[in-house]
C-alpha cells in the first residue's frame, strides 16, 4: 500500500490535450480534399492500439459540432427564405400571364415568318450549291486534264505507242497527279503506272525477241541482196577498167578463152543476167526488216533508265545467234549452195549489226562489232578450211572463191577488215592449184591412152592450118612438101599444148580479183605451169614410159613429141606474158621448167628405148639352141641370129627421126648388149663341154654381128667404131680358131698385144670345156696319135694360163 502511495499520478488533461492536439490536426487533414488520405488514416493507426477507439470519438464529437453550426445556420436564414417563398408564389400568377402571352406572341411570329424562314432557307440551300458546285468545277477542272491524260495513256497503249505513252506517263506523274493526289482515283493510277510500266518493259522485250527471230529468218534475204549489189558494183568496175584499156595493142584475154562481146562501149560478159539485176530496185537492210521494234525497245528502255540492262540483253543475244549463224551445215562442201547459204547469212547478220551501229547511239558501238567480227572471222577461216579441204572439184572450188571473194568485198563495204580472208585465198588457191594438177593429169592420162603414136597427117592446107592453130610448129622443109604430108609429132603434143594453156586459163581464173599486182598474178601463172610441167605431165610421161604396151616405135614417137614440146616451152612464156602484160625481163619473173621436164622424160624414154633393145635382144639369145659337141659347124649363121639382125636393121630404120646421139647410143648399147650376151652364153658355168665345131659355129654368128655393125645402121659413128663392141669375142675366137697361144702367152701384158682384150681367166674357163670334151668324146684323138706335142701344149697352155690367173688375183 506505501509503494502504491509513493507511486507518482500520471498527468491526465496534459496527455488529452496533446491527443485532441493531434487528432484535431488528422481531422484537418481530412477536411481538406486536396491532401491524400492514406498518408493520414495510416498515421492514426500507427499510434497506440486504443487509438482508433478514440480518434473515432474525436471525429463523432466534430460531426456533431459541425450539426449545431449547420442548424444555427439555417435559423438564421430561415425567414428570409419563406419570404422569398411566399413572394414568388405572388409572382407565378403573372409569370403564368407572361408566358401566355409570350407564346402567343410567338405562336404569332412564328407564323408570320414560316415563308421568310422557308425562302431563307431556300437561299442558303443554293448558296450551299452554289459554293459546291464552284468547288466541284474548281476540282473537275483539276481532275479533268488526269483523267484525259490517263486516257491517252490508255489508247497510247492501244495502239502500242508505248515510247509515247511512257512520256505521258511521266507527265501524270511529275504535273497532273500531284495536283489531285488527294483523291482515291489518282492514287489508284498513281499505284497502276509502275505496273504498267513493267507490261510496257515485257511487252517491247517480247517485240524485241520477235525481232531477233525475224532478222535471224531474213538474214539469208539481207546478205544475199548485199552480196548481189557488191557483185553488180565489182562488175561494173571491172568493165571500166577494161573499157579503159581497149587501147592496148595486145590481145584480151577473157576467163574462158574468147574475147567477150562489146556493148555500149563496156567490155561485159555474156549473159544479161547482170543487167537485169542492176535494173532491180536496190534494197537495203531497212527494206528488208522493220527495226522499228529494236528502236522503240531501245527508247523505252531508256526513259526506264535501264537503257544499259537492254544494251547487255541485246549484245548477248546476238553473240548467240552469231554463234549460230557461224555453224555450218555438215554437207556444205558438196555444194556451192551450201557455201552461198552460209555466207549470206554471216553477211546478213553484219549489215544488221552496222545499220543498228549507225541507226542508234551505243546500242552497238563499233569495238562491239570489231569483237564480234574477229571472232567470227576466226571461225569462218577455220571453217573453210576444214570444208575446202574436202572439195576434189576445181569448178566448185573456184565458185568457193568467187563466193569468197565477193564476201570479203561485201563485208569490206561496212568496214570489216578481211586482209585475213585474202590470206585464206592463197592458202585455198594451193588447193585449187592441186585440185586442178589432179584433173589435168587425167586428161593427160587420156591424151596418150588415145594416142596413135604415128606422124599427124596433114591432106590438106586447112588441116595444116588447124594443126598450127594449135600448136606451134614451123619447119620449113615440111612446109615446103606437097599435100598430103605428115608433121613428125603425133596427134597428143597439139592436145598437151592446148591443155597446158586450158590450165593456164583455169590458174588465172582463180587468180583475178584478189587485190594483187600483175607481177604477182603473172608469179602465180608461172609456179602453177611449173607444178604442171615437172610434176604433173612428167609424172603422165614417166608413166607413159613404164608401161609395158608401150614399144619401142611409140618410145621413138615419145622423144619426138618431147622435143616438140620442149621447143613449145617458149611460147607459153609468151601466152603468159600476153595475158599479164609482165614483161619477161622482169627482175622476179620466175622461168617455166618444162625445158628440164620434157629433157628429163626424153632421158627416161631414152633409157627405156634401150631397155627395151635389150630385153628383145635377150629374147631372140634365149632362142639359140647350140649344139655345142658337134664336130664342125653347119658352114651358115644361126637362124636366131640372122633374126635378130634383121628386127635390129628394122628398128634402126625408124630411128631416123631421133637425134643423132639417140640413135647412135641406142645401136651402140644393142651391139655391146649382144655382145656381153653372147659371151655369157660361152662361159656360163651350165655349159660343161664345147666342141671346136661349135667354137667355129659360134665364131660364124659373131662374124654376123660384125658385118651388121661394119654396115652402118645408124649414120654418125666415125671408122669401125661400131665394130669395136665385139672386139673381146673377136680376139677370143681368134685365140682359139689360130690356136696362137705362143703368141698370146709371149705378148700378154703388152699394149701391142694381138689379143689384148682377151682376159686369162675368159680363156682359161673356155679352154678348160674344150679340153673336158677332149676327154670324154676323144676330140683330140686324132692330135695325140698325129702329134702329141700339141696335147701336152693344151696342158701347158692351162697352166700358164692358171699361172696368169693366180698372179692376177695376187695382185688385185
């Protein structure tokens, strides 16, 4: 109880002042609308657990302050406002009054001013009209010129004006549109252009693709019409070149060997086939294709400013289709229209190209064209000199250079360089110069196959004239003879000398027209004769020689006619020369070698002569049939021997036309053949024993053969020069006939020996048979009972002569 008494009291009506303090600030708070609540409310619950209790209070105590002050309000104004009350009841009898009469007033006006409302609307409403109908004009007046813009567009496209309707469509887009681009239809033609502008873009593509495909299908048209014109122009040229040399004194040649026909003072081939092209109207490119489709494509693509995606586009298809166009077809060597097709076509694809070169401004520039020409004159070489090479004919090769030619020409026009395509020439001409050399040797083949062989024989003066027309000859002896007479050449050297100078023509045909000098046509001419003369005829001739029907009369007739020939050779320089109008004495002048090639085949012809003597002198030896045992000899030559003899006396005869040396080598190389033959028959080593009879036999026939020699069968061999070809079968005989070998042992080895030719060993192998037929048949019998000195003479003969032999070889 004493702790509780000294406990202090707490400080009641302090602690409540500061909670009404508090309390009284919260309430504030919350009368104020412009302070948040939560920040507040959360304040009073943050205090002591009680206090929520008590701020209730406080807040009941101040509503009901707030109460007391409402109603002490309200009584204070509460008799003003029954007043107010009371005077507005007095006042809404007049009111009700007032509004009477204001609505009949305005019941009144209202029907006074129904018409003036009704015509004050009328106006506004056209007025409204009005405005609009300004606002709309004003905007048609806008969309108008749009609308007839777009519908140009429209027909534009229509009637495929489309470079036209690109520049209408560049105008709606920079002036028009932009005027109206409010408005949903010029946002919908303002969304339709781009795309119309790509069918424009596919729509000349697709005219362009067409194009290509048409120039491709005319090509043909456009390089044949061009080639026609260059060839009209080259022959135009030509016969004023030749119209300006009318004048010369020497003859004119033409192509074919006749002089062609005057006409309106212009030398001109025959045929009026060139006067009725050139009186065709000249076409060109433009005549012939419509570019209009390249030239609006390009003018399109250009406004689009993609000119260069076109540029590309154009080039790359036309490199295509000149690859194809290069492409030849596999059989085009067969004939001369296979080449024309194919060079039309290549020179209608370039004048194509040089018209859009100069019609359009860099569609194509001439560095393209140059490529592309390059390129195609590399496979147009390559490609005529793979077909060429097939072609065996010499016509089809010489219209292929005419072709040529005229393509290079034509193409030479436009400005292509074609210095290549000349070059080709040359290489094209070796070939037509083979080809050729391949035909004249079978005509020449058939000029000797059909030959007689025998002297022409001339009846009267007009076929002496005729012969001379074709062959030079004069010889004044045969001129003077009386008709009918024989020229010494046979009917082939008038037909060789016509051929050579028909291949001269054919040379020269191909020669013309390839931009080269006179010197170097007339250098061609002489080196194309040349391979003519030494390879062709001579190889003809050699043949000719070689062939074994060909005897000795028609060899004889070969060297005569070769040495016509040969004498000829200087009138074809001349034929050359009056063709090219070279002088011979040119510096350059290249020499025809027939002079060697008619030598060289009458060499072979010769040699063949002689061969041939031989053979038949073989011939009648393999006809001797000796009886080599028998006892003594029949008192007359062999009859094989006198046959021969006789075929020799023949032939010598015709020799007379031959040259002297010919005759004498051919009599000369038969008596040494006969000869040789004849010893080899004595010593050939088959024949084991021989008889003095047949040594006095054999000695009978050599006595023959040195009559005929003795006898001059060919004039011109001085003393017994002939004879001396059987002088070792002479001396031989003679050693055995006279049986002198005291004589012949004594002088062996002198140059005055009597039998000087006779060898020891030729002797000793004779010899040796005589004495192997002494003793089986006892020949010598009637020696060894009659004197048996000379038997043992025979031996010691055999062994000197052995002796001499040994000696011989020791030497040696």
């Amino acid at each position: 109880m004493a702790s509780d008494k000294e406990k202090p009291l707490p400080n009641v009506p302090e602690e409540e002042g500061r909670e009404d303090k508090v309390y009284g600030n919260v309430l504030t708070e919350l009368e104020s609308v412009d302070l948040p609540l939560g920040t507040t409310l959360r304040s009073v619950y943050d205090d002591q657990p009680n206090a929520h209790k008590r701020f209730m209070e406080k807040l009941d105590a101040r509503i009901r302050n707030h109460d007391r002050e409402i109603e002490k309000m309200c009584n204070f104004h509460h008799q003003g406002f029954v007043d107010a009350i009371t005077e507005l009841l007095k006042v809404r009898t007049d009111a009700e009054k007032l509004m009477g009469q204001v609505t009949d007033t305005n019941r009144r006006l209202q029907d006074a001013g129904k018409e003036v409302t009704a015509q004050t609307e009328e106006v506004i409403r056209c007025r409204i009209q009005q405005r609009n109908m300004a606002t709309t004009v004003e905007k048609l007046q806008l969309c108008i010129p749009v609308l007839e813009m777009y519908s140009k567009l429209k027909e534009q496209l229509e009637s495929k004006r489309y470079y036209a309707a690109l520049k209408t469509m560049e105008h709606l887009e920079n002036i028009y549109i932009p005027r109206v681009s409010q408005y949903r239809f010029c946002q919908i033609m303002a969304e339709n252009l781009p795309r119309l502008r790509e069918e424009i873009k596919e729509i000349s593509m697709s005219d362009l693709k067409d194009f290509l495909e048409s120039i491709r299908k005319h090509s043909d048209k456009i390089g044949e019409t061009a080639m026609r014109q260059a060839q009209q122009h080259r022959t135009f040229n030509s016969a004023v070149q030749k119209q300006s040399t009318l004048g010369d004194t020497k003859p004119l040649y033409s192509l074919n060997g006749r002089t062609p026909t005057q006409h309106n003072g212009l030398a001109l081939e025959e045929g009026g086939e060139e006067e009725e092209e050139g009186d065709e109207e000249v076409l060109t490119a433009q005549d012939l294709v419509d570019f209009s489709p390249v030239y609006r494509c390009l003018h399109i693509y250009t406004v689009l400013g993609d000119r260069e995606t076109f540029e590309n586009y154009y080039r790359k298809q036309r490199k295509k289709q000149a690859r194809l166009v290069l492409q030849p077809q596999a059989n085009m060597h067969e004939t001369v229209e296979g080449y024309r097709r194919y060079f039309n076509q290549i020179v209608g694809f370039f004048v194509v190209e040089d018209h859009i070169l100069h019609a359009t401004q860099g569609l194509v520039t001439r560095a393209f064209t140059d490529e592309l020409w390059n390129m195609a004159l590399s496979k147009i070489i390559a490609v005529l000199r793979t077909h060429s090479s097939y072609c065996n004919d010499p016509d089809l090769v010489l219209e292929l250079k005419n072709l040529i030619v005229i393509f290079a020409d034509t193409l030479q026009g436009y400005g292509f360089q074609v210095n290549r395509l000349f070059d080709l020439l040359f290489e094209i001409r070796d070939q037509y110069n083979e080809t050729l050399l391949k035909k004249w040797a079978v005509v020449f083949r058939e000029i000797f196959e059909q030959d007689n062989y025998s002297p022409i024989p001339v009846d009267t003066e007009e076929e002496y004239k005729y012969v001379l027309s074709r062959f030079p000859f004069h010889d004044p002896e045969i001129e003077k003879q009386q008709f009918p007479k024989k020229l010494p050449m046979s009917q082939s050297v008038p037909q060789i000398y016509t051929q050579v100078k028909e291949f001269i023509y054919a040379s020269l045909k191909f020669s013309e027209s390839l931009h080269r000098s006179s010197t170097e046509i007339d250098d061609m001419l002489r080196k194309s004769t040349n391979l003519l003369l030494t390879r062709t005829l001579s190889s003809c001739l050699q043949n000719l020689i070689k062939k074994p029907h060909i005897g000795l009369t028609e060899l004889v007739q070969i060297i005569i006619n070769t040495t016509h020939l040969e004498q000829a050779c200087k009138y074809l320089e001349d034929f050359i020369t009056n063709i090219t109008n070279v002088s011979p004495e040119t510096v350059h002048t290249t020499r025809l070698y027939g002079l060697s090639t008619f030598k060289d085949a009458r060499h072979a012809a010769e040699g063949e002569i002689y061969t041939k003597l031989n053979q038949k002198i073989d011939e009648f030896i393999q006809l001797a049939d000796y009886e080599w045992g028998m006892p003594e000899s029949d008192g007359r030559a062999s009859g094989y021997l006198m046959d021969l003899i006789n075929f020799l006396r023949s032939t010598f005869q015709v020799f007379t036309h031959l040259p002297g040396k010919v005759a004498q080598t051919a009599c000369m190389s038969a008596c040494k053949h006969l000869s040789t033959s004849l010893m080899q028959m004595l010593l050939d080593t088959e024949l084991k024993q021989i008889s003095m009879g047949a040594i006095q036999q054999f000695n009978l026939d050599v006595i023959q053969c040195e009559l005929f020699a003795s006898s001059e069968p060919v004039p011109g061999f001085q003393g017994d020069t002939l004879q001396l070809a059987f002088i070792d079968l002479r001396q031989l005989l003679d050693l055995f006939m006279v049986w002198d070998w005291s004589t012949y042992l004594a002088d062996y080895g002198q140059p005055t020996s009597k039998y000087l030719r006779v060898n020891p060993a030729t002797a000793l192998a004779l010899l040796e048979k005589m004495k192997d037929t002494s003793k089986k048949n006892n020949i010598f019998s009637q020696f060894r009972k009659n004197d048996r000195d000379k038997q043992k003479l025979i031996e010691t003969v055999v062994k000197q002569l052995r002796s001499l032999v040994n000696g011989m070889s020791q030497h040696s």
